[in-house]
C-alpha cells in the first residue's frame, strides 16, 4: 500500500499515484498513519447503483455513495468520502491515463465535497498575495494562462482542481474568516503549440489524451517536492475573449449577480455539487463567496502572440496588495 497527502485529507492506495505527495516512498502498512484518510482499493465496483437520486454524464449518486462509470477504462465508487473503489477496465493497460485524470479530477471532486470541501474547476497560482484562481467556460485559455505564468515564473500548484476549505463557514451567514485554498494534483497540460510559444519544451512532458482536448503533460515541481501548503484565496478571475482582436486587454472588478455567475461558473461539475450539497447550500455558498471574495473579469485578445497583453493586465493581481 501507499500512503499520500493531497491537500486537506491523507489517502491510503492500493495503487501507486506518482503526480501526488508522498508520504512513504515505498509500499507501507497504513497503520497509525491517519484516522481519516481515504481508502483507495482495488475491488469489484458495481455498473448501476440501486435507486439513484441524481445521474449526471458517467455518474450517479445514491445515498452517500457516487458511481462514475467510464467505459472500457473502468469504474470509481466514492463512499461517504471516506473510501475510493476502483476497477480498472480492459482499456485500462492501454490507456492508464484515462482512470488518473478522472481520479484527479471527478473522483476528487466527489471526495471533497462529502467531506466538507469544495472544489472549484480552475487554475491556480500563488502570488505575493496569496492565491489567485483563474477560471473561465471549456476552451477559454485556463490552461494556456497558466502555462504562460509558469513560464514567467510563477508558481503554478495546479490546472485543474483547487480545494476551498470550510464550506460550512460559506454556507451560511457568519463571522469572515480566511477562505482557505488548497493546491490539486500538481501537473500542467499543454497543447504542442503552447508550449512552443511559451519556451516550455525542456520539461519532462508526457502525451496525455482526454475526452475533450489532447496534447501534454508536465508533472510540476519534481515527483514528491511540489508545493503542498494552503494560502488564502484572494481573487477569483473569470476569462473573456475579446471581441475584437485589436481591442486592448482590460481587467473589470464583478459584483453582484456577475460575481454569483462567475463564482458558479468555476465550480467543478456543478450537478454533481448541487447533487450532494443540495440547491440550497450550493446557492448559499456561491452567494456568501461572491460577497467575500473579490471576482473579476480578464477581457483579452486570443493568440499566443497576444498573452502579454493579458498578463500585464492581470498584473494588478500578481503583486503584494497592501
């Protein structure tokens, strides 16, 4: 067994996870290790769940049990966010990385969210600040706009799932406190093209495929040594694309409903959040963060050959705010 720390919560694995944190660099015995950690095993996962209540695409939930079914690349049951079980399918030798993104992705999703946290869809970034998300609909530039930071040095802790602590804190009305972010898997991907705009070419890049987009994989700050602490959250920035290509790149501060939206926007799998959460406390959280969270929109020309112009206006958010 292996025994790892992502984020908020230990994870115990019958499989090796390489893209996370290590805490035993061998296969250990996950005794006194942690009382809380999830239990990821490999066992027999069923293909339907008794009387679902909520279905989404390639999930469903029931109970305190969700269900993700992928096909030929194999099964992840999620219980109570306590336990993760896995079957590989016959797809899975061929194309491991299908079950590793979804795993990264969906599963940690669910995982987080019965056990209290919230998960946002987003690339994010520490600043002198603290820690910016950037967000924004598929194909907006997410990925690119953190290719583009990283290669500017920036430090880059994940493209993809950020986990925001105490949900209960945001689900109701009360005392403000720090809203505090979590670093995801630590790994970037990038198309061919960007990273040959960006000079990103000498990293250990692996080709990846995905249901919506293919191209690369770079693990981000060495196997075992990426940034694992949490920061508190300072902004949240919604990517536009302007709708003229000679319009100057400019960065807009959202309030009100465009916040809200923004904010519902950059949750990751927004059924499955209102599937476990309930309508209520998904609202709630959007409204309470909207009102404690500065939001704002990044309004910039599209093409490699233009992301200085969107940097230097999100600059603002880069430096220390005193």
């Amino acid at each position: 067994m292996y025994r790892y720390r992502h984020g908020a919560f230990g994870l115990v694995s019958d499989l090796a996870l390489p893209d996370l944190v290590s805490d035993a660099v061998t296969p250990a015995d996950p005794a006194g290790f942690d009382a809380t950690a999830v239990r990821l095993r490999l066992e027999a996962v069923p293909e339907v769940l008794p009387d679902p209540h909520n279905t989404g695409l390639l999930w469903q939930a029931s109970g305190d049990e969700v269900l993700f079914s992928l096909g030929e690349a194999g099964r992840y049951l999620v219980r109570g966010g306590r336990s993760i079980g896995v079957a590989p399918g016959p797809d899975h030798d061929s194309h491991p990385d299908r079950l590793l993104n979804w795993l990264y992705g969906s599963v940690f999703a669910a995982v987080l969210l019965q056990r209290g946290l919230m998960p946002l869809h987003v690339a994010s970034l520490r600043t002198a600040s603290g820690l910016l998300a950037i967000t924004g609909p598929s194909g907006a530039g997410k990925s690119t706009m953190a290719g583009a930071l990283l290669a500017r040095g920036h430090a880059l802790l994940a493209d993809d799932l950020l986990q925001i602590d105490d949900v209960a804190g945001l689900t109701r009305p009360g005392p403000e406190t720090i809203i505090a972010g979590w670093p995801g898997v630590p790994r970037l991907r990038l198309s061919d093209e960007a990273i040959a705009a960006f000079g990103l070419g000498h990293g250990d890049w692996v080709p990846v495929e995905g249901r919506s987009k293919s191209g690369a994989l770079l693990p981000l700050g060495g196997r075992g040594r990426p940034d694992r602490a949490p920061g508190p959250l300072v902004a949240l920035v919604e990517l536009a694309a302007a709708p003229d290509p000679e319009m100057p790149a400019r960065l807009d501060r959202l309030t009100g409903l465009d916040a809200i939206r923004a904010i519902h926007g950059a949750l990751y799998r927004p059924g499955l959040s209102q599937a476990l959460l309930g309508v209520v406390g998904l609202r709630a959280f959007s409204f309470n963060l909207a009102a404690r969270l500065p939001v704002w929109r990044l309004t910039r020309p599209l093409g490699f050959d233009r992301i200085d112009a969107g940097i230097a206006a999100l600059a603002p958010l880069l430096s220390r705010q005193d």
